[in-house]
C-alpha cells in the first residue's frame, strides 16, 4: 500500500516522511530577531522616557511660574502694576517656549541619530547572522 491513501478523494499524508533540514540555524536566526526587536523596544521606551521626563520639567518650571506670576499680579496696588507684571509673563513665557522647543528638538535630534545607530549595527548583525546561516559569512 502506498504512503499516500485515497479515501473519499481525501489524501492522507500522515505516513508521508519530511525531508531532513537542520532547524539549529533558523532557531538562531530567530533568536536574533527576537534579541534585536528586544533591544528597539528597550532603546524605544527609555528615549521615551528620556523625552517625557524633558517635558515634564519644563511643564513643573511653568507651572511654578504662573503660580509666582498670580502672586505677583494679587499684590499689585495700580493697574499699571498689573500691566507691568502681566507683560513680564508674557515675555518671559514666550522665551521660555522658545527654549523648550529648542532643546526638545535637540533631543529628538539626538535620538533619532541614535536610532539610525542602533538600525545600522542591528543591520550588520542580522547580515552576519544571514552569513553564518548560509555559509557566505
């Protein structure tokens, strides 16, 4: 009887044999997929947190200064005063935006440099790893 039987037009190939490979190569090669989408999620999520904790300080030193900037104005004897204080606030808000920009830009700058690091070393690991796998490496 052939390894391959007929019932109902149904082929069954439970008895067929698979050809022999070797799965060592492919479970390493997987292993440095995995080992390399690890380590972009670490880098991702500490460049995140790098970025919020940034933006954080920024919003905490804003804040700290609409609180004194209140004070300010609740002490003003003259509508003068007032005007004298509102316009400090808004100048000093204004530089003070500018600023963060420029250094949350920086930032961004920064890591997206890194990234392109971190692709470009990622990249020549999996190349040596194809490498090995084939025998070209």
């Amino acid at each position: 009887m052939s390894k391959s039987k007929k019932n109902a037009g149904i082929t069954d190939t439970t008895s067929a044999k698979l050809p022999m490979m070797e799965i060592q190569p492919l479970m390493s090669a997987n292993a440095q997929s995995f080992k390399a989408m690890a380590q972009a999620q670490e880098h991702m999520l500490r460049r995140m947190a790098t970025f919020n904790r940034e933006l954080f300080k920024f919003i905490d030193r804003r804040l700290e200064h609409d609180r004194k900037t209140v004070l300010e104005i609740a002490s003003c004897n003259t509508p003068e005063d007032v005007y004298t204080a509102c316009s400090k606030f808004f100048e000093s808000s204004a530089s003070h935006y500018s600023d963060e920009m420029e250094a949350l830009a920086s930032l961004y700058t920064e890591q997206a440099n890194e990234v392109m690091e971190d692709t470009r070393h990622q990249m020549e690991e999996s190349a040596a790893q194809a490498g090995s796998i084939t025998g070209n490496g």
